[in-house]
C-alpha cells in the first residue's frame, strides 16, 4: 500500500518540487494550494502519470478550519496520512522602521501558525498509526542575520523551535519531526528580490550558485524515507555553504 504525503503549498516552487519527488518515490500525494489552482492540478496530473494517486486541495494554511478540512478531506480520500511536508510560506522584507503590522502578522499568521495547525492535524491522525513523518521547511534565515529579514528569520527561527520540541513530544508515538533550512533557492520567491541584491548574495555564497528545487526536494524525501529512521528534532542547512 502507497503512503499519503499531504505537502502545503504545492502549486509552486518547493513544494511542487517535493510533491513530485515523493511520488517518485512511491507515494500517494495531496497537492494543497492556496490561490495557484491551475497550477496545482498540473502537479496532480503529472503525479498521476507516474502512477500515483494525487489530488489537489484548497486551503489557506494560515485559517485553522481550512487546515481542519484540508485533513478531513484527505484522511476520506485516502484512509491514513504517513507524511506532512509544511512548505507553505511567504516573505515579505522590510526595515523595522518600514514595518507594515499586515504583513507581519500574515508572516506569522502563515509561516508560524500554519505550520502548528498542519503538525497538529498531521500528529491526530500520525498518533493512531503510531508512525510518521513531518519535514517542516525552514530556512537558513533562521540562522543568518539578514539587515531587512527580521519578521522572516523570527518565523523560521521559531520553526526551528518548534521542530525540536515537538521532535520531543512525538518520537514515543513514532512520530519523526525534522527540518530543511535551504539557503537561496531560485524560485518565484527569489524572482522578487531585487537584482543587485541577489548579485550580492551569490557573491557570499561559496558554491557560487544558487540551489536548485530539486536539490531541496530530495533531502527532504530523504527525511520521508527510511533513511531518517533514527534522525528527529534535527534543522539540515542545504546552502551551498553560505552560512559558514
Ligand atoms: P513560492 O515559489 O513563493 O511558493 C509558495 C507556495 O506556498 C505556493 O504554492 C503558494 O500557493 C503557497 N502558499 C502561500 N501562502 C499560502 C497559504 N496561506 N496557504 C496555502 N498555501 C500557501 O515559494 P518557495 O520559494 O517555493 O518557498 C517554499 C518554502 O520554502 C517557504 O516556506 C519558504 O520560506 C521556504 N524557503 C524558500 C527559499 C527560496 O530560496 N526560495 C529559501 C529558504 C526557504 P498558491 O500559489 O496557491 O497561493
């Protein structure tokens, strides 16, 4: 019997990225989107042109009924959910001085809150099975000082937090919580930096590239499979050496 992965934030980027590794690797896949539908349900048919199930379900990750119903919903479909890829999140810099309270708390809102009500979910229907798999993905702004980041690396620092404590909580009901923490990753997210900025980013990056979806989807497939099976609570830094 195929696992379910539910992945968060799917339509894109990332997590689409995720979504198709975990397919590849034999999984059933739930592809949730928030605004991207028809972005989203090309995810689904590519996942079932490599013969697995997929379906696509809108939710906002940030309204805790949607992620209530978004778990419902799968569970009908598929009967048992193994894995939960937390992906779903926003950035949106500013200078403290230049602090929009909306946006704040829509960081918060998504890229904190989110992540709780999808673990919760995901650790009500993980305890019966007493096995799973959360990969929250983080982000190596959790661990750097970026001047203009700091309602972001505050959002990922306590996704850091929370991956270890809950780490804590869930491995004596078989429950594995990990971490990626990528550094830059070219992705839509990305696009919106200005130029000069990313030109100064490569600069500090010792690999001299940016990194690649795919290279973040399969470290996390990584933490999906049996190869994590005695790896908890742990936040792995993917950043092609930034923040050394
Ligand atoms: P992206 O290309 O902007 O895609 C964001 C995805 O999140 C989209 O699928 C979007 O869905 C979804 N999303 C946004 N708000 C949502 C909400 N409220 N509810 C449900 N889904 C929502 O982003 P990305 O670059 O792939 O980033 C994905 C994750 O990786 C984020 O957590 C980000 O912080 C982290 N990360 C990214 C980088 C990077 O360099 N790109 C580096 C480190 C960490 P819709 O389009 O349907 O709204």
């Amino acid at each position: 019997m195929s696992k379910t992965a539910i992945v968060t934030g799917a339509s894109r980027g990332i997590g689409k990225a995720c979504a198709l590794r975990l397919a590849k690797a034999g999984m059933d896949v739930v592809v949730n989107y928030n605004s991207s539908e028809e972005e989203a349900m090309k995810v689904v048919d590519a996942i079932k042109e490599m013969g697995q199930e997929a379906v696509a379900i809108k939710a906002n990750v940030s309204d805790r009924k949607e992620v209530g119903t978004l778990f419902r919903e799968a569970f009908k479909q598929f009967g048992h959910i193994d894995v939960l890829v937390n992906n779903a999140g926003v950035v949106d810099d500013a200078y403290l001085l230049m602090l929009n309270m909306d946006s704040l708390d829509r960081s918060m809102d998504i890229n904190v809150k989110g992540y709780f009500y999808c673990c919760q979910q995901a650790a009500l229907k993980m305890f019966k099975q007493k096995s799973g798999k959360i990969v929250n993905v983080s982000s190596v702004s959790s661990k750097l000082a970026l001047a203009g980041q700091s309602v972001y690396s505050a959002t990922k620092g306590a996704v850091n937090s929370m991956t270890a404590t809950l780490a804590k909580e869930l491995a004596p009901y078989g429950i594995q919580v990990n971490a990626v923490a990528p550094g830059f990753i070219g992705t839509e997210m990305i696009e919106a930096i200005p130029e000069e900025k990313k030109a100064e980013y490569l600069k500090n990056i010792p690999m001299g590239r940016l990194g690649t979806v795919e290279e973040v989807a399969e470290v996390v497939n990584m933490l999906c499979s049996d190869a994590s099976s005695y790896i908890t609570g742990q936040v792995i830094v993917m950043d092609g050496g930034l923040s050394l």
